[in-house]
C-alpha cells in the first residue's frame, strides 16, 4: 500500500535547506505533495512578499525529482482540508513548528523534521540585501 506525504513551504530563494526537508520528506513515503504558499499568504506569515512569484516558486518545486504534485497553499487554516483533499499519511514539517500540527494526528502520522542549520531564506535576502 502506498504512502503519501505532504509538506508546505514558502520554498523561496530555493537553498539546500529547502532541497534537503524535500528529500527527507519524500523518504518518508512512496508519492510527495507539496503545498507551496501562495504569495498573499506569504506576505500575512512574514511581512513581504517573496522575492520569487508564486508561478515560480510552484514550478521550482514542481522541477524537483523526488516531487510527485504541487499546489497552492492559500490559508495556514486549511491544512486539515489538504491533508484529506490529497489523502496524505504523513504531514511533515519542520521542527520549528514542532507541537503546532498535533492536531492531525487523528488523520494522518505528524512528523517534525530537524531544520538545515544556519539556512534561511530571510537570512539570505538579509545577506544579499547587505552586499549591495
């Protein structure tokens, strides 16, 4: 019987942090969906709006081998409706959301994955935007 599993992600400035949580998560399963935020979702998260567009960012995610679908993640409130709509087994997130998904254990397994260390796609704009 085959395994599905979700995540969701802003996936901007795509880094090696983002690749590695992808893989990881896609180990966990036979077939990985990927909610990518939309970029008015984005902006309520986080305060701006992604360097990339939204287009873009679902068609980076979409390039990657171990990605089996993507889609647009347009509400933090809507996670239950797209673990079901996908029929996900396993939600995966990263570990600095550790506790806030429980909730869906009574649907599918949770898993909080370890974050790349010292990798952020805010740290990184931080970084660029420094250098000009």
């Amino acid at each position: 019987m085959s395994r599905t599993v979700i995540t969701f992600g802003t996936f901007d400035v795509f880094h090696v942090g983002h690749l590695r949580v992808i893989e990881r998560a896609a180990a966990l399963g036979d077939r990985l969906v990927v909610g990518v935020s939309a970029d008015a979702l984005n902006l309520r998260k986080k305060g701006r709006e992604p360097v990339f567009s939204q287009d873009e960012r679902l068609e980076i995610v979409a390039a990657l081998k171990p990605v089996s679908a993507v889609f647009v993640e347009e509400s933090l409130e809507q996670k239950r409706d797209y673990i079901l709509e996908h029929g996900a087994d396993v939600l995966v997130m990263g570990d600095d959301w550790e506790g806030r998904f429980d909730e869906f254990r009574d649907v599918c397994e949770v898993v909080y994955l370890t974050r790349t260390p010292a990798i952020s796609t805010t740290a990184l704009i931080e970084k660029i935007s420094s250098t000009g």
